[in-house]
C-alpha cells in the first residue's frame, strides 16, 4: 500500500506588538508536538531573560547586513527602525524533513513569506488584542520595554493592524487558553489540508 505524506507548513503568526504572539507561540510549541520555531535574527539590543540563539541570533547591523546581501535570510523587514529577518537554512532543512516551522514576523515578513517559492505551505494567523487600550496595558504591564519604545510600538499598531485583512485566520487574544485552543484547531486542520498530501493519488489508485 502506497504512503500518504505530507509537506511541512509554514505557519505564520503576526500582530501588532504586545497583543500576545509570543506568549501563543510558545503555548502551541509546548501543545502542538512536530512544530519547529524560526528563530529570527536582529539587531535589536538583547532583553533582559532573553537568551540568544533561542528567543532571537542577536547580530550586528553588519553581521545583519552580511545576512542579507548573502541571501541567508528567507524574509527580511526594519521594524521600529531595527532589522529582523528569518534564516533561510534552518527552515528548508526543517520543511525538507516534513516538519511544520513557526514564523513570529511581522506583515512584512509575513507578505514576503506568502510570495516566495514556498508560500503555497503558508497559514497564516493575525493575532489581534480585544481592543487598544488593552494592547496598551499589555505592553506596560510586560514591563520589557522603555516608556518611550511602548509608545513607538502603539504609534504604530493600527498600521500593523491594517493588514489583517491579508491573513487566512483573524484570532482575537482575549482569554490565553482559548486562543491557544484556537490556534491547535487551525494548524491541526491546516496539517490536513488535501493540497500538503503527497502520494494521495498513489494511495487511492491501491484503494481500487
Ligand atoms: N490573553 C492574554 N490576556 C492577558 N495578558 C496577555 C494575554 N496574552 C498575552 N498577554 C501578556 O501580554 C504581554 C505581551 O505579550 P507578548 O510578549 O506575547 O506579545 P507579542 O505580541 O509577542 O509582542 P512583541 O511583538 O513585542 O514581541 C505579556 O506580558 C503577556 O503575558
Ligand atoms: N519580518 C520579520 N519580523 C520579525 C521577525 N522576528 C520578529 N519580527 C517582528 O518584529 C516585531 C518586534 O518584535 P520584538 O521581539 O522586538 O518585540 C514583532 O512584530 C515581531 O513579529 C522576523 O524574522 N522577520
């Protein structure tokens, strides 16, 4: 009997900042077994508690731009006037061994990755907060950031969050657990999704 496989998905979560990505990414990594993070490169400085080569590669705007011009990032965009790109390699090992890989880039990225030679394997998720005042409360209450940089990051989400419209599934981050819940319902069905499988018409041609 001919095997049913299928190719790794990209699955892609954006939105603005503060409205919780992050804190979803690592809930469905942790929930959702066989899913790899992209760890992103940057030129931002390091947070406190954030590790390097796990949370972000934390280079030099040289380095970045070494990265770039050497075609070693698969998507690349300046946010809040620092660079953020996502390394190439990594990804196509990962989707080349049939696993699915987790993007937390912003619409940038999230455009670029739909437009290259492997957007057909992109789903991808916006994350919106229940309304600006709580993005606002988040983004404080995170305490990660100088107040300066919160208020750069809020100048700035209504016009992350005009691209909503471009993303295949809109999740509202009210309550934590059912948006976690949500996002293990959308990549379980964009796991089974007809157009990932290969070897299906194998398979069926054995049904008969
Ligand atoms: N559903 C939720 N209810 C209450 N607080 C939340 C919820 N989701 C996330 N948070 C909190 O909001 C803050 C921002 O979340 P997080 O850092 O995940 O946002 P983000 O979208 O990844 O931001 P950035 O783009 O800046 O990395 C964190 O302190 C997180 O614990
Ligand atoms: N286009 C890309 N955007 C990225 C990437 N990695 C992260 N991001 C986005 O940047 C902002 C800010 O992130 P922060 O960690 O500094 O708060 C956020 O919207 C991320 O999604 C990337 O590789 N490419």
């Amino acid at each position: 009997m001919s095997a049913i496989s299928r190719r790794g998905a990209l699955f892609v979560l954006s939105s603005p900042s503060g409205a919780g990505k992050t804190t979803l990414a690592r809930r469905l990594l942790v929930e959702s077994p066989g899913l790899t993070l992209s760890v992103s490169a940057t030129t931002r400085p390091k947070r406190e508690g954030e590790v390097d080569g796990a949370d972000y590669h934390f280079v030099t705007p040289e380095g970045f731009a070494a990265m770039a011009a050497g075609g070693a990032l698969l998507e690349h965009a300046e946010v809040f006037g620092l660079r953020y790109g996502t390394p190439r390699a990594p990804v196509e090992t990962w989707l080349a061994e049939g696993r699915d890989v987790l993007f937390d880039v912003d619409w940038q990225g999230a455009r670029q990755l739909r437009g290259s030679a492997l957007g057909a394997d992109v789903a991808s998720v916006f994350i919106l907060p229940p309304s600006i005042a709580e993005l606002d409360r988040r983004l404080r209450a995170r305490n990660l950031d100088a107040p300066e940089t919160v208020a750069r990051r809020m100048a700035k989400a209504r016009d992350e969050i005009a691209h909503c419209p471009e993303y295949d599934y809109v999740v509202v981050n009210d309550d934590l657990d059912a948006s976690a819940a949500t996002l293990r319902a959308i990549l379980a069905a964009e796991r089974a999704r007809r157009a990932r499988l290969t070897g299906l018409d194998a398979f069926l041609a054995d049904l008969t």
